[in-house]
C-alpha cells in the first residue's frame, strides 16, 4: 500500500503527529493482542512468528508486563493439553 501526497494532511507537523499516535496506537493493540494470546496459552514461538519477530524480541518486550499483569507464562518444554 502506498501513500500519496494527497493522503497526508497539508501540514508536516500534523501529518508525523499522525504518525506518532498511530504508533502509540498499534503498541497499544500489539499488548493487548500479545496479553491475550499468552492468557490463551500460546507460546513466545507461536506469538512471535504470527508478528513476524524473532522469540527474544517479543520475550523482551512484553514479558516483564505480563508478569506484573499476573499472566502465567509457558516455559520451554510446558505441555498444555
């Protein structure tokens, strides 16, 4: 998808406003969506190639998060059944 000049507001400092709070957004549904998919009992190898990220990156990003969030997370070699 591309974005033409027609499609950003006439003013730069309004058009990279937008894109600040679009970033601050999709952090904000990559939490959530992360958050839930763990509470689902995903893995960090499930989670991180469905956001196309290596296992670390992810781990990294949201474990310590999700602890304080009180969300159980699996361990390499925990089964769920």
């Amino acid at each position: 998808m591309s974005v033409g000049e027609n499609s950003l507001p006439p003013e730069p400092a309004d058009a990279l406003a937008a894109v600040v709070a679009l970033r601050r957004l999709a952090d904000q549904l990559e939490a959530a969506a992360v958050e839930q998919a763990m509470r689902a009992g995903w893995s960090w190898p499930q989670v991180s190639e469905a956001l196309g990220v290596t296992r670390q990156a992810v781990h990294k990003k949201h474990a310590k998060r999700l602890i304080a969030a009180g969300v159980k997370l699996r361990r390499r070699g925990d089964e769920r059944v």
